[in-house]
C-alpha cells in the first residue's frame, strides 16, 4: 500500500483575493519538500459561481537555494529596478564562497555580506 505523503508543516498567506499555502510535506523516502499553492476566485462563467482556482509548484531540497536566489533577484529588481547580477559577477569571482554561509564571501582583505 502506498504512503500518503505526510504534511509536516503549512503556513497560509491572504492577498486580496489570492491566499498562498507553502506546504513543506515528506516524501515516500523521508525527503521534505515544498508545494507552494496558489489558489484565487474565480467566475465560472458556464455556472455562473465562484470557485477556486489553484496552480501549485513543488520545490525540491537541490533547487531551493537557486530558487530563493531567483526570487530575490525578482524582488530586487521591482525594488530598485536595476538588474540585481549586474556587476557582481566580478565581485563573487574573486572571492572565496563560504559554503556554511551561502551568501557570504570573503577575499584577503574582510568578510562581505552579498545579498542576493
């Protein structure tokens, strides 16, 4: 019999009319993951009621740092409006990654902080 994949954390976020649920759930093999849910109100013009729409993304554990680098990068971008990689390139380059502290890189001279 096959395992129903275990809910083992949910956080529910209200915008307008949209609400988004990130659901971190645990695989067959004990792997945790994200789904993230958009769910929003819509017409059903052949009824003529409301429903609700819901469009889902699973996040896996390998992609979460790429994903939440991307996401910043979009944030800034609406932010600021400047292109968040631009010139950094160069910068993260020459100086050593620190893989306990994925956006901090330090070169011979201090410690940085980089926000992505």
């Amino acid at each position: 019999m096959k395992r129903e994949k275990e809910e083992v954390y949910s956080k529910s976020v209200k915008a307008g009319r949209r609400t988004y649920f990130f659901d971190v759930k645990e695989s067959n093999s004990g792997d945790r993951y994200i789904t993230i849910t958009e769910s929003r109100k819509e017409l059903d013009e052949s009824t003529g009621q409301f429903g609700y729409k819901k469009t889902k993304i699973f996040l896996y554990k390998e992609d979460m740092d790429k994903f939440a680098r991307g996401l910043r990068y979009a944030i800034e971008f609406i932010e600021t409006g400047l292109d968040p990689e631009e010139g950094k390139e160069e910068i993260i380059e020459n100086r050593k990654f620190d893989k306990e502290n994925p956006n901090k890189f330090s070169d011979n001279h201090e410690d940085e902080d980089i926000i992505f």
